[in-house]
C-alpha cells in the first residue's frame, strides 16, 4: 500500500543514486548527469522552425489537426478539471474521452504540446495566443491534492494524465515561452507525487496505468529547467522488470499492450542520452528490434494492441492471435496508427541519433508512408483514425468505434498523438553534427542553419517516393565546406548521386552517403533510388500469405479477386501512367488496381493476398 512515507523513502533512495545536479551535492554523479550534456555523441535534432515542408500530404495533416485544436472551445477544454475542483463551468462537454466523468480528458497535454510545436513551426500569433490562455485557466484548476486528475477508478490514473500534461507544458514553456507553463508544471508535479505509486507495478502488462511511460518526460523536463524532482522521478519509474532482460537480449514483448511499451522504450532511449548507462541503449535497440521482428510489412506492430507470444510458446487462454497470419483473419484491428506512429518516431529518431544506422530512417520512412500519413483526417466533433486494418479478405479505412461501442468514441488517445505526429515530421527530416546534415526522409521541403557560422539553405524536391529521383538544391550564403549525407535505403538496387549533372557516387545500399566539398550556391544533387516491386510473406509459418511492396511503399490491392493469383503475376504489376501513384495487375477477365495507403479512402482493400 502506498502512503507519503513510502513516498518520502523511495525519493530518498532515488537522490541518493543520482544526486541533484542542481545542488552538485556528488560531484562525480553532476559530472555524469548535466542538463546540457547527452552522451554517445548523438547527432543533434534541429529546432521544429528551422524546417518547412511542402508535400501536400503532411501540410495538410499539419493544417487539418491544428484547425481541429484551434476551434475547440476553451470552457469545453477546462470543464473536466474546472468541475473536478468545484469551479464554475461553462460550456459543453466535448464528449467521449474527453467527457468530464469518462476517462480522464488526457488529451489535453497532447493538445497543448501540439498547439506548441504548431507555433514553433508556422510563429502563428493566434496559436501562441490560445497555449497562453489554456494554460493560465488551468493553472486556476491546479491545487495541491490533485483533484484535478478526478476519481482514479473511471479516469486511466494520474500517472497517464500527467505524463501528457508534462510534456504539454514543457513544450508550451520551451515552444511558446510562455511564461507561467513551468511554475503550473512544478504545482502539477507536487500534486500528482502523492497519488502515484512508488514504483512501476510489475503487473502492468496491459498498460492499466502507465506509470513506466514517465521518466522520457521528465528527463525532458529536467533537461529544459525543471526542477530537480523530474530528475528523480525519472529513474524511479524506469520499467528495469522490462528493461533488464531486453538489455541481455532477451525477449520479454509478449502479451505487453504494444503502443505503450514502446513509449517506454523511448524512456529507455532518453535515459541513455542523459545518465550515459549502455545497459538502456541496449534494452532500446533490442527492443526495437524485437518490435521489428513481429511487424507487418507496412511496418505497423501489435494486433489487438497486445505483442505476440514468442514463438514455441504454449497457447495461453483463448487468445487466437499467436502469428501475424492469425491476426489476418481474426481482427480488424492491426496497428494503433497514430498513437504507435508517434512512439515509433520518437524511438526511431532516438535511435538514429545515437546509432547513426540508418535502418531506422528506412523503418520510419516505412510507418509513415503505409500507416499514420494515411489516417483519416482528425473531425470536429473527436472521430478519430485509430486502428490500421489488414483484414484478409475486408480491409476498410474507419474511424474509432470505441471496440463496438465498448468504450466512447470520440477524442480517444490518437486524436492527441496525430497532431504531434503531424508536427514531428518537421524534425525528423534532417539531423546534424559537426561535419554537416544528414537528409533522413526524402520530403519535399527546405531547411535552413548555419555552418561554421554560414548561412545555409537546403531544398528538396520530386515526386518521391512515387519516383525515384531526389533532388536536393544547397545554397550557402558563401562558399563552404561541409558533408552532406544521404540516407540511402536498404530496398534500393544500383542507387546513385549526381552533383551539377556529374556522377559523383554510387554508393551502397543501406549506409549513409556522405557528400564533402566546398558547396557554392546553387549547387544541385540528383539522388537516384532504383527499386523493383517486392513480396514480403506476412510470417515465416505462411510464406504464400505476401504483401506487395514498391521500395518504402506497401501497395494495397483495392480491387477484390477470387481466382488464384501467382508471384509472377504480381511482380508483373505496372503503372498505365508512368506519372501516377496505380498499379495495375492483369488477372483473368480484368484487373487488380494497387495503390499506396494514402491514396485509400472508403474502398475495400487487401494488404495481404494469398499467392499460389
Ligand atoms: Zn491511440
């Protein structure tokens, strides 16, 4: 049973182990533990407003999710907590998981962190506007026994609650400067200390609470001027029950609710750049690839939310799902898209930045292409995209229906992840070190940072990835000398790179190509990404069951087909107009057309198809 003594204990055992770095009270822990320093030489993100892109699909993500935020009334944004703490409360309910006595209204940290990063991004003065006035009123609901994280037996608990709420702030506090976002974080933090318990429960398999999601954000808020407690609660809920093993390598996914164990792999990732302990990197990497392992070819994971059972093992209970060609059939809920895409960039962001691999980009490139830059568009009134189907034979695009109505619908936990993804595309485009950039997605889109104190513009442009040609403009305010590297996936054949119309490289598949000269304005490279179509089995047990796969794209069939279809038939699959983003597939008496994710709408389609 948890009391404050418990509390009080286990924050002094957590001290002790770090040190405040504040109060430098151990000097060898602050030499190892400081807000400024990230260990591993990591390569470094640039600041969301350093970016801009121009494809129409993540613009009009971005605007439609921030249009959505910046129309919801403000008194319906407060009520849940206004009433929690018996102010008045004008206004309406927004309804489904934001309603004032369903769940807990945990969106709206997400919301606030969006709305923050919108700013960082677009300098909106409107937006900035609105972060300041949510965040003044609900400062006024901030008291300090927590009432405002509600009855903890109808919301999810208030560790969930207030990592979103953490990282709303901070964003808000970093992002938009407002003034106020860090004093309402510390008021927040002392009220939420009493309610959480003193450590990651070992039996939160299925992400009841998800207290083990904590310490990503409060490593950041640490880093960015928090006090020293976030520090502390950041290692007494690291998930070693969970991090221990996968650091030795050993496979402890199974049964775990997906989306918010790799969140907690996240926590893993960041707790490696700050603390420098290899032990958390390791459980990261081998998470991930764990999570890898068992990943549909569109690179989504987790039917039913829920990691498979490792392979071999007994069938537990009555649970159907044991491979991925289970799931095919049994399920119409494969992947938790925007909620899973969001930990998927973050983790694959970390992990690049620390590893310089550049399979993580693929894997990123891979999600967003086939999975969240598809999602149906976030409504007014909270519907929301939710699960990518694969269903064998019934695949459709649909909103949330709260699992056949067994939870409300509207404003779930992806209507809070999709407009931070759709703000974090924008960093993770380009990363840099010393030398120069790293082009990571191939976007359209143009960047802007200095280099040895020069000012220095980047340009993308084409029609990839329905094309295979990137071209990249540089445009240094004077010449200068630094590396350009080039993300060079591991699906393309004979890949190449021209600077000015001279072949300069052909560089290997799956490496970063690193491009050092004295760069002049106007200078132009031409990347060229040849690819054949793939098929990819769905698991090792059905190796007729394949997905269609065109480089980083995955081609969804939206055309239903009785017969028997065979390998060569598919991989037979062209383009009537060379320019165009359908494949068509010749079949006795007629067609299969083949399309990208985004291209989906209300049709019917298959990812899978069964091949002779
Ligand atoms: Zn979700």
């Amino acid at each position: 049973m948890f009391t404050r003594r418990s509390f009080v204990r286990s924050a002094a055992a957590s001290l002790a182990m770090l040190a405040h770095t504040d109060g430098n009270a151990n000097p060898t822990v602050s030499r190892r533990v400081r807000r400024s320093v990230e260990h591993g030489r990591p390569l470094y993100e640039f600041q969301y407003g350093q970016i801009s892109l121009q494809s129409d699909l993540h613009q009009t993500q971005l605007k439609q999710t921030h249009s959505v935020l910046m129309n919801l009334s403000e008194d319906s944004l407060l009520r849940p907590y206004r009433l929690r703490v018996g102010l008045p409360a004008p206004g309406c309910d927004l309804g489904g998981w934001y309603s004032s006595d369903a769940f807990g209204a945990e969106t709206f940290g997400q919301w606030i962190s969006a709305l923050s990063r919108y700013y960082a991004i677009s300098r909106d003065e409107g937006t900035r506007a609105k972060v300041d006035r949510i965040i003044r009123m609900f400062a006024q609901t901030v008291e300090p026994t927590g009432k405002l994280f509600g009855d903890p037996t109808v919301t999810k608990g208030p560790a969930y609650m207030y990592d979103k709420l953490a990282c709303g702030l901070m964003d808000a506090h970093q992002f938009t400067l407002q003034p106020t976002a860090l004093k309402v974080l510390a008021d927040v933090t002392g009220a939420v200390m009493p309610q959480l318990p003193d450590r990651v429960p070992t039996d939160d398999l299925y992400g009841a609470h998800e207290t083990y999601t904590i310490p990503e954000n409060q490593f950041i808020a640490w880093q960015r001027g928090g006090d020293s407690r976030h520090l502390d609660m950041a290692a007494r809920y690291m998930h070693h029950a969970f991090f221990d093993p996968l650091s030795r390598g050993e496979n402890v996914l199974a049964r775990r609710h997906a989306y918010s164990h790799v969140n907690a792999l996240c926590s893993a990732a960041k707790a490696f750049l700050v603390l420098g302990d290899d032990k958390y990197l390791r459980a990261a990497k081998y998470g991930f690839a764990f999570v890898e392992e068992q990943s549909f070819a569109t690179g989504g994971w987790g039917p039913n939310e829920t990691f498979l059972p490792n392979p071999g093992s007994p069938q537990l209970g009555t649970a159907p799902i044991h491979t991925l060609g289970d799931s095919l059939s049994v399920t119409h809920s494969h992947f938790e898209t925007c909620c899973g895409a969001y930990a998927h960039f973050k983790l694959t962001r970390y992990l690049l930045r620390t590893t310089k691999d550049p399979s993580y980009g693929d894997s990123m490139e891979r999600v967003m292409y086939n999975t969240v830059l598809g999602a149906s568009p976030l409504l007014q009134d909270g519907r929301s995209f939710y699960n990518a189907d694969y269903h064998f034979s019934d695949g459709r695009k649909s909103y949330f229906d709260g699992y056949f109505g067994r939870f409300p619908f509207a404003w779930p936990c992806c209507s809070g992840t999709l407009p931070q993804m759709a703000a974090d595309y924008h960093v993770s485009t380009y990363f840099h070190d010393v030398d120069g950039v790293y082009v990571n997605l191939y976007v359209p889109s143009t960047l802007a940072w200095q280099q040895q104190g020069v000012p220095i513009s980047l340009a993308q442009s084409g029609d990839y990835p329905i094309e295979d040609t990137v071209s990249i403009t540089v445009a240094p305010a004077r010449p200068c000398v630094f590396s350009v590297r080039l993300r060079i996936p591991s699906w393309t054949t004979r890949p190449s790179i021209s600077i000015n119309g001279k072949r300069v490289a052909t560089p290997a598949a799956g490496t970063f190509a690193t491009l050092t000269r004295e760069w002049r304005q106007g200078d132009r490279i031409e990347l060229e990404l040849p690819r054949r179509l793939q098929l990819k089995a769905i698991d090792s047990g059905q190796p007729n069951i394949v997905a269609i796969l065109y480089g980083p794209l995955v081609l969804f069939s939206i055309d239903a087909h009785a017969g028997q279809l065979t390998r060569p038939q598919l991989l037979a699959a062209r383009r009537p107009d060379s320019q165009g983003s359908e494949w068509h597939v010749n079949v006795a008496g007629g067609r299969l057309r083949l399309v990208p994710f985004w291209a989906i709408k209300y049709e019917r389609y298959s990812t899978y198809l069964r091949v002779a």
